[in-house]
C-alpha cells in the first residue's frame, strides 16, 4: 500500500476519532446545559461547577475534526457544508448562545441570572437537535425531501436525549445528595430515548443503501458484526439494572453509569464507521477521491503528531486535576 492510499485512512480514523471524542465529551455538557431546566438555582450552580474547568477543552475536538475534514478531504468539505449549510449555522448559534450565556451567568444581576441560564440550557438544545439532524441527513445521504427531514428531525431529538443521558450520568459521578438523586430520575427517563434513537438509526442505515445492507448481512460479516448490537443492547439493559440500584453506600459505583454510556456510544460509532466506510460522502465520494494530494498529507500529518499528543495531554491534566466531586461554584 502506497501513501496515497494508507494516509486517507489515517486521516479518516483521526477526524472519526476526533468526533467520536467530542460526542462523548462536550455530549456530556450539553446534556447538563438542556437539564438545566429541570434544575433549581443552588443546583445550576453546582451543575456548572462539574463542567466549567472542562467544557471549553471539549470543544477542540469539534474544531479539530472539522479541520481535519477542511484540509485534508477538502472536496468532502464543500459537499457537506454545502448540504448542512443551514443546520450548521443553526448550530453555531446554539454554541454561542450557551458560551455567552455561560459566562455572563456569572456576572449578570440576580433578577437577570434566570433569563441566562434559559439562553444557556436552549442554546445547549439546538446545538444537540441540530447535531442530531445532520446526523439523520449524513445517513440519508443528504436527501432533501419532507421524509428525509422528518427522519432527520426524529434523530435530532434521539441524539438530545442521548446527550441528555450522558450529562446525567456525569452528574452521577461528579455531584451528591439530592442533585445525584435528581440526576438519576433523568438518567431513567432519558434511557429509553436513547435506545430508540438507537434503533431507528440502525434499522435505517441497512435499509436506505443496497451496499450498506450487502455488506451487513453477507457471510462472514453477519457472523463478525452480531455480537455488537447484542452488547449494546446488553449494555442498556445493565444501565437500566444499575440505575435501579443506585446510589450505594460509598457512592460506589457512580462512575458506572457514565462509564457504559462511553462503551455504547463507542460500539454506535463502530457500526456507523463500518457501514460507511470507505465513503467520506455517503454513495458520492470516497475517502480517497476526496483526499488532498499526497504532499499535503505528509505536511498535514506532521502537524497533526506533534498537535494531538498536546491535546491529549492537555485533556488527561485537566481531566486529573479536577477530578472527584464538584464543589460549591465560587467566582472570587
């Protein structure tokens, strides 16, 4: 295998691993930014305690996968901005709003401070529904019709709940007394949404593209691929057990939760990325015909080595230093 061939699929697998990274990361503050309607004042505080030394760091992930796409599958880029043009800038409102919001709670009057926390718990909403309806269109290999956009929209609303779950299970692990109460209520009522949304995009994906369900249902695939959706399904019925069950003495076991959260969204992520692949556009175009020319990818990657390793690191830090549970929110 020449360069020209390996260095796409290098590339596909970090921007894959980017996204995957920023799901399952700034999934988990956004879905503590839509909670926030469901919180009191003492609680939101406490809520933004457990994501503020992180939340910012979540979002490179976002812009490296994004960039990634830009400079290294460039013909991709123009396609996909080009689909999701409106959903996109949907979504970069949603993320300004709730940053804006963010800080200025901190700052604002009491009698302003609610109609903050509104702006940050809805821009955290149509950033998540709008990350979701790109998805069900990224499916759909972006049909534009009043079928495709109601999947789409369906999606929309199975990825809120999904990072609604994954939020409460961070406020599981990270926070105590009555808000850990509060944040496994959430957690059971978000389960079921997820496991839905969960379905439809598998039952979905086979069905929407001959290749796709050739490649699925032909032997030795079948054989190799059944053992995913059986540990997800696995892996939310022991979610569900383990909710039922907690807290424990000790707070033993609130890591759990969070912790199959991750393995699901991982295994999601597998069977999307084995469906697609090799196509960075679904049926349009695959990796390598939307890949930069091989000198731009040696140059690229070299940039890539030495700025993932910071990242990395600057993560596991944060993520070391502020571990254990959130404190009381405190701005002197």
């Amino acid at each position: 295998m020449n360069a020209a061939e390996f260095l796409p699929v290098i590339f596909v697998g970090l921007m894959g691993l980017s996204m995957l990274l920023y799901a399952i990361l700034d999934g988990y503050d956004l879905g503590v930014g839509m909670l926030f309607a469901g919180a009191d004042d003492a609680q939101r505080d406490r809520m933004i305690a457990s994501i503020g030394p992180f939340w910012d760091a979540n979002e490179t992930w976002l812009v490296l996968g994004v960039g990634i796409l830009l400079v290294a599958f460039p013909a991709a880029h123009g396609v996909i901005l080009g689909a999701l043009y409106l959903p996109v800038t949907i979504m970069l409102f949603g993320l300004i709003a709730r940053g804006v919001a963010f800080d200025f709670r901190a700052k604002a009057r009491d009698a302003h401070k609610q109609r903050w926390d509104r702006t940050f718990c809805l821009g955290s909403l149509v950033a998540s529904f709008a990350q979701g309806y790109m998805l069900g269109q990224f499916i759909l290999g972006f049909t534009q019709n009043l079928a495709a956009m109601a999947f789409s929209a369906l999606i929309g609303l199975c990825v809120c709940a999904a990072y609604i779950l994954i939020g409460a299970c961070w406020l599981i692990y990270k926070t105590e007394d009555a808000l850990q109460l509060r944040a496994i209520q959430w957690a059971k009522r978000a389960l079921g949404y997820t496991a839905l949304g969960v379905m439809l995009v598998s039952a979905a994906t086979p069905l929407l593209s001959p290749r796709i369900f050739e490649k699925w249902f032909s032997f030795p695939n079948i054989i190799l691929l059944a053992p995913v959706p059986m540990v997800t399904a696995g892996l939310f019925v022991a979610m569900w057990v383990l909710l039922r069950r907690l807290p424990r003495a000790n707070d033993t076991w609130a890591w759990a939760p969070y912790a199959i959260t991750v393995a699901i969204a991982v295994l999601c992520f597998h069977g999307l990325a084995f469906s697609f692949f090799p196509y960075i556009v679904p049926e349009q175009l695959t990796i390598w015909q939307a890949a930069s020319s091989t000198a731009s990818l040696w140059v690229i990657l070299i940039g890539a080595v030495l700025v993932l390793p910071m990242i990395l690191a600057y993560t596991f830090f944060t993520y070391r230093v502020f571990s254990g549970k959130a404190t009381d929110l405190r701005y002197d």
